[in-house]
C-alpha cells in the first residue's frame, strides 16, 4: 500500500485512477480547486462502485499558486499528477493554457521535492510526442519522438509539450528530488464517471446526439481509461519505469466512421441518431494516412494488455444513453 496524492481527481482520468487506487486499498488523497466538490466526487467514486470512496481526502489547490500544496502532498510517497488545462476550444492567448500547464507542473514537481515524495507520475500526451510531421508516415511514433513547439500546432498541443519538456529539465537540475514517470496517451475513451467529459467524450456524445449529418474524415489513436488508469498505478512502483515516458494507446488509426458503426451496430436504438458513414476510413480530412502509434514499450514494460475497440466504444456510449 503506497500513500498516493492524485491531482485532479475530479476529472475524468482522474477519477478512473481514484477508483484503481482505491480498489487495490491505496491511502489515497486527492485535489480539488474547491472542497464544495468533495461530496461530489465522493458520490461519483460511490455510483462508480469504487471501494469504500468515503477513504479518499481532500486537499484544496489550484495549479495556478502556490496555497495548498504542502499540505497536499505532505506525507506522501508518489503524486499522480493528472490535472491539466483542457478547454474546449483554442484559447484567444495560447499563454492562458501554456502558463498553468508548464508552471502548474513545475509547482507540483518543488512541492513534491520539499515533502520528500519518491515519485511523480506526469499524465502527458500523445500532443507532446506525434504532432511533428514524421518523413516517413508510415513509421510509427514511439516515446522517442517529440512534437516541436515552434511548428504549427495550436495552444493545446504546445502546452502539453512545453509542460513536459519543463518536468524533464526540472528533474535533469534536481537529482535528489521524486523519480519521474511519463504516460502520454492518445484520444481517451471509455465510461464516463461524473459529469467531467474530456473532448474525446464529446466526440461520441455528438455522434449519439446526431450533432453532425456525417461523421468527419478524421482520425486518431484510441485508449480506454481505464487502461491508462492502470498504467499510471503500474508506473507508481516499478522501478524500471523511472525516468521513462510511456505511450498509452489502444488502436491507432481509428476513423470516427468505424466508432459510430460500432455505435449503430451495438447500442441499437440508444444510437438512432448516429449518422452513416465510411467506417473503414482510416485517412485524414488532407487525405494523408492515419498517424500508427507504438505500444510496445508499455506492452513489454507493464505486461500491459488494452481492452478491444469495441468494449472502449459500447462502454462509452453506455455511459452517456
């Protein structure tokens, strides 16, 4: 049993990981910007049938200062640090996303040093590894790759990768501080827990809702949440992980016409709204081939096996019907 602080444990991914902590009997503590969510989140561990949800405490703190993070990670051995800026469209200053992002991670890295916690696992993104053009496209992208930020990528994009170029450095300069472990996962599916969505929801919510007379010629690597929850308790203990980052994704190449047949296909009536389309599509709106994407290494590292597309998708779906 290891005494966890989670970031961000409100959201999404975070809340998948509570729920794992919490099922392998973990001390867990996690933070919120407000304690008035605390029985919020409380409720949703208890509706998600997380084990015993009313062990979980709560700190208050905002990536955005520096109030509350001793207290938050005191007494801890590894901080899970999930929470992140992700808004639903391009910000007017892209300083808005890359300033709580980079600085936000930063803060959490000097608390977690000044406490004395042995490890730090950093939830990344694919955006900070495959948004950089490869020569070849038909060459997978692995954790060695890097997006550049002075491409031509948006907000979002950039603070992810300039977040995570900023928690290696901090740790390159500071080599009594945590051990550092990286996920970095693709689109993230799967059922939601609470009323948080992160966009890659949104998609199939638009899809079931009918927003759209044809789903998009886009598509993308998908990952089940609670297949990236389980990397990031894997990632906690073994002791190979440190200083590695790991891709998390499921299938690549995923057109959204293959996710709204198999909407369609599985949740019958629940996905009326569905448009048709090509579900074999496997190429972007440009044309070009879809992006291939490595698992290996969190395969071979973790003994980490991601659940089929379709249990992703059809639990997704059920989720929000």
């Amino acid at each position: 049993m290891s005494r966890v602080l989670v970031t961000g444990g409100s959201g999404f991914l975070g809340g998948h990981i509570l729920v794992r902590l919490l099922a392998d009997d973990h001390d867990v503590r996690t933070t919120v910007r407000s304690l008035a969510r605390r029985g919020e989140v409380q409720a949703v561990l208890a509706a998600a049938g997380a084990r015993e949800p009313d062990r979980v405490t709560f700190a208050m703190a905002d990536l955005t200062g520096d109030a509350g993070w001793a207290d938050a990670v005191a007494d801890r051995d590894v901080v899970v640090h999930v929470a992140s800026p992700f808004p639903p469209g391009e910000p007017e200053h892209e300083a808005e996303l890359i300033v709580p992002a980079r600085e936000g991670t930063l803060r959490v890295l000097r608390a977690a040093a000044a406490a004395g916690v042995a490890r730090v696992v950093l939830t990344s993104s694919f955006a900070a590894v495959g948004y950089t053009p490869k020569p070849d496209p038909g060459e997978p992208y692995t954790e060695e790759d890097w997006t550049d930020p002075a491409g031509d990528v948006g907000a979002y994009v950039k603070s992810k990768t300039l977040a995570e170029r900023a928690a290696w450095d901090w740790v390159a300069g500071n080599p009594t501080g945590p051990e550092l472990t990286v996920i970095n996962p693709t689109g993230v599916f799967g059922p939601v827990l609470g009323s948080d969505r992160s966009s890659s929801i949104a998609l199939v919510e638009a899809l079931l809702a009918g927003a759209t007379p044809a789903p998009p010629a886009t598509s993308f690597g998908v990952v089940d949440v609670r297949d990236v929850a389980e990397l990031h308790v894997r990632a906690m203990s073994a002791p190979h992980a440190a200083g590695e980052r790991y891709l998390a994704v499921g299938h690549d190449g995923i057109s959204l016409g293959r996710i709204a047949r198999i909407l369609r296909n599985g949740l019958g009536e629940d996905a009326a709204r569905v448009p048709w389309a090509d579900a074999d599509e496997a190429t972007t709106s440009s044309g070009k081939p879809a992006k291939r994407i490595s698992n290996a290494k969190a395969r071979a590292t973790f003994d980490w096996s991601p659940r089929p597309l379709d249990e992703t998708i059809l639990d997704t779906g059920r989720s929000l019907t």
